[in-house]
C-alpha cells in the first residue's frame, strides 16, 4: 500500500485532535474529488513498518482523540489488509484512541459477502475496530460546505459499534452518529 500524507493533529477530519493517514488508491473517482491524485494506487510514499511505528506513536499524547484513515480508499480490497493491521495495533497499544475510516463504499456494500468489489475476510474486523464510517461516494450535486464532517448531503456518519450490534440481535440497521445533522 501507498500513502499520500500522514497529518498528525489534524482536526478537519474527525471529531478532536488526530493523527490521519491519506492511503492511496481509489476507484471511484468522484466528479471534483477534493484528492484526485490519491486514485492512483501508487501515488505518494510506501506504507512501510516505519510508517506505521511513527503513525502508532503519534496517537500516544492524551490530546490525541484518534486516527482517520482517507484517502484515496481506504477500503479497496488491495489496502485492506494493511489498514485491518494497523487498526488492531492501534487498538492494542493506544486503546484511547478512536477510529474514524471514510470510504465510498456504503456500510451495506461494505457488509455484503458477495461484493467483490469492496468485501474481503478483512472487511468485517476492520469494521469491527472502527468507531465512525462516514460513508457514500462525493456527489458534487450534493456538495455543502456546512455539513459537519462530510462533503455531500448524501453522505452518512455512521456508529459502527451500534450498528453492528443490530446486526447480531437481528436484521440490522443502520445507527446514524450523534455527529450527524439532521
């Protein structure tokens, strides 16, 4: 995997102070995607073992609320496998930090087994350590700039721990975040 910039005390893209690594490579080239040079899969640095030590490292201060991984796509299945190790380091050794993950993919493509297109066996633990999804592809037709943590009305802010708790005690729905507007 590829990356674009690490931002650490970034505080646009997620609830808080955090640390947020821009993966690279996307296939859903949203019209007026606000990073179009993350689609290419290898744009930017290589995602090493150092990356990741100095990505760990930066979540550790009190004032750090968490990560958030963009990009690019943080869930194409070629990055996936990358992130779900990451992510479950980050929760082993810095369990105060949260976990904010934006993709195009909708939760429910993201939960469907059969969807090659986004699902792989790293797919269900890597949501199972995320906090928030902010899911759904940019729509410029939907663009708001008022909208908190978001670029496009269609957009949702998702609890991924509620949610899938719906899941296990029956057909599921989706739990909307207290970070999402009316």
């Amino acid at each position: 995997m590829y990356f674009g910039q690490i931002f650490e005390c970034d505080i646009a893209n997620g609830e808080g102070c955090r640390t947020s690594l821009f993966v690279s490579g996307c296939t859903h080239h949203c019209r007026e995607c606000f990073n179009p040079e993350t689609w290419d899969f290898s744009f930017g640095q290589e995602y090493t073992d150092q990356t990741e030590d100095f990505i760990i490292e930066s979540l550790k201060p009190d004032y750090i609320k968490g990560l958030t991984i963009l990009g690019g796509e943080p869930m194409e299945p070629s990055n996936q496998t990358v992130i779900r190790k990451l992510i479950e380091r980050a929760a082993a050794e810095v369990p105060h930090a949260d976990v904010w993950i934006y993709s195009g993919y909708t939760l429910e493509e993201l939960m469907d087994e059969k969807n090659r297109r986004c699902h792989t066996e790293d797919t269900l633990p890597i949501l199972r350590k995320t906090d928030i999804l902010v899911d759904g592809e940019f729509h410029i037709e939907e663009k708001n700039l008022m909208l908190r943590f978001r670029g496009s009305a269609n957009q949702r802010i998702i609890d991924v721990p509620g949610t899938l708790e719906t899941y296990e005690n029956g057909p599921g729905k989706i739990v909307l975040s207290k970070y999402m507007e009316k």
